[in-house]
C-alpha cells in the first residue's frame, strides 16, 4: 500500500490521492437525485395549487350577494338587497326592495294615505315610528331605528318581511326630521332613501283637524275611546259634531309658520330623490296613486283604505266662529282657503 501512495526518486517526491470508495460515489448521487425529487415535487405541488385556485373563486363568486337586473342605470343606488338579522328571506333573497320615507305633519292625509300603500301586495309602510321619543332623540338613536327598518327588521302589523318590494314609514316634520335635518339628508342619500312630501294645500283645514283631534284626546267621544282615524260613518259622524274655535287674531301668522315649515322641509332635501303629493289632489284624481307607484317602481295595484272621513263638506259648518274666520282672510293671500277645495 505504500508503494501506491508514495514513492521518491532522486528529484522528486510523488504523493498519490488515494481512490474513492464506490460506497461514497452512489451516497452522493443518491443525495443529488433526493434533492431534484423534491424540487420537481415541489414544483409539481405549485402548478396544482395554480391550478385549483380558479375554481375556488368560482365557489366564492357563486355565494355573491344578489346584483339587480333589468332595471335602468339611474335606478341602482335605489335597489337593495337587505339580509334581515331576525329570518330569512328564503325565496325572495333576491327580489329587490326600494326605501321610502312619507314626510308629513299631523292631519294631512298621511294615516289614510298610509294604508292605501300598504293595501299593496308588495309596499309596507311602518307608521309612525318616530312619534316615540326615545327613537328620536339623537341622530345615533335616529339612524339605528332606521337602520332596522330598511334591513326589513321592523315588525309591525303592516310588515310583510320576506317578499317585501317597498319598505318604509311616515315621518311627521316636528319629530326630530328638521332638528337633524343635515344628517338625516345625508343618510337618505348614502342609503339610496326616497321621500314622499305629502302635505296639505287647504292649512286652514289641516288646522281644523288638529284642534278637533287635540279636544277627543281629553274628550274620548267615542265611548272613552280616543282615535284619531275611524273605520264607520256613524263614529265619524260623532266625532265631527265637535266645531273648533280658532284664534283668528293669531290665525295669519300660524298659517305663515306652517308655510315656511313646509318650504323648509322641501328646501332641506331637495338633494334626496324625491315626490311631492297634495292630499287634496289624491282626493280629486286617484290616477295621482300610479304616479306614487311608478315612483316607488312597484306593479300597478288598485289601492284601498277603510278609513272614513271625518270632515266633510263645507268648512261654515266645520268651525264655531266661522264670521270672524272669514272676515280674517278676506282678502288677503288665504282667502282662497274658504272655498271648497274638493268634494267627498
């Protein structure tokens, strides 16, 4: 062995590398073929994941929320989709739904137009949520309240939850509307809310049925019973026995403060999409209605209410001190408010 590894000559000393065992030779092909097997399996693993993605943003995009469909372009940030957090809306997921609001004062139509609407299939119209305070008493209260109305979370006896294509509610101008009107405004508009402005062209007829209305919630001329609204000629025959008398030294100046109530609040949203209606022209051509549904883009329906009247006829037969009303706006821009401005 030594003879291989070393031998000297006269001028030189050789030094021999000794030969590599075949052991160590295969020992480091065998690591070099492990080290390319995991790299081609590692690539192999990464064109499968590759791959795979596609159909699992398939799956994803399957679980969407609903998008609308045939409708115009203008029409998208009124169309919602609402998830309700109290039930499901099963079948109708998908069916569209559109937000109003009715903005109104007190004893200008809203109650009997109120249940017109919600006489449709499809439209529920909450009431008067907002005649409780506590809803009302700041603009997180406000919205929150909204909030569940429009998620369809609402409940009340007008609510028709799952298939419902219209939802919202009346709002009287004196509850919180105009005192938060910069926020509410706001919201109607992120939230894609559409108004209703429904008032009264006759204010001293409005005025009539507010003082009437104030007595019967001391007085409870039906049977200790006070309502506002009736669904019989024989109890709105006994609740309009009761003839008002109006303060005609301050008369002109109340009907100018609901004026400019009126025009504030019209002012106020201009912004939010938005129809005005008169109760009087609801009175005297029903064909206003298809205009209210076309607006609210629900199907034509023939729309009804039980609620009767109570005020009718001549408004001489309506006051107590109907002389002294007459001689006050005579002549002055109201005088057009003692005439007969419909026929029931």
């Amino acid at each position: 062995m030594a003879d291989d590894l070393c031998f000297i000559t006269k001028d030189t000393l050789i030094i021999k590398a000794p030969k590599k065992s075949p052991l160590v030779l295969r020992m480091i092909v065998l690591v070099f073929a492990m080290v390319c097997g995991i790299y081609i399996c590692s690539m192999c693993l990464k064109q499968i994941s590759i791959r795979a993605k596609p159909k699992i943003v398939n799956l994803h995009l399957a679980h969407q929320p609903c998008q609308p469909t045939g409708i115009e372009q203008w029409e998208i940030p009124y169309v919602h989709f609402p998830t309700p957090k109290t039930y499901d809306r099963s079948e109708c997921a998908c069916n569209p739904v559109r937000f109003f609001a009715i903005l109104s004062m007190q004893r200008s139509g809203s109650g009997w137009f109120e249940t017109l609407l919600n006489s449709h299939t499809n439209v529920s119209s909450n009431g008067e949520i907002f005649s409780v305070k506590e809803r009302r008493d700041n603009i997180s209260a406000i919205e929150n309240t909204l909030d569940k109305v429009y998620n369809l979370d609402w409940f009340s006896s007008a609510s028709k939850n799952e298939c419902t294509s219209a939802v919202g509610f009346k709002w009287m101008l004196n509850q919180g509307l105009l005192g938060h009107h910069e926020e509410i405004r706001k919201y109607f508009n992120r939230r894609g809310v559409s108004a209703i402005f429904l008032f009264r062209r006759n204010l001293l007829r409005r005025m009539i049925s507010v003082l009437a209305n104030t007595y019967d919630r001391d007085a409870k001329l039906l049977n200790g019973t006070h309502k506002s609204h009736v669904h019989s000629a024989h109890e709105a025959e006994i609740l309009a026995r009761f003839k008002p008398t109006i303060n005609a030294t301050l008369l002109i100046p109340n009907l100018k403060t609901e004026e400019n109530t009126t025009a504030r609040a019209l002012e106020y949203f201009k912004s939010t999409r938005h129809i005005v209606l008169y109760y009087e022209d609801l009175i005297n051509n029903r064909t206003k209605l298809a205009d209210v549904l076309e607006f609210l883009r629900v199907p034509q329906q023939d729309l009804k209410s039980r609620q009767v009247k109570i005020h009718k006829g001549s408004l001489s037969e309506q006051v107590n001190n109907w002389d002294d009303i007459h001689s006050t706006l005579k002549g002055t821009q109201y005088e057009s408010y003692l005439q007969a401005d419909y026929h029931m």
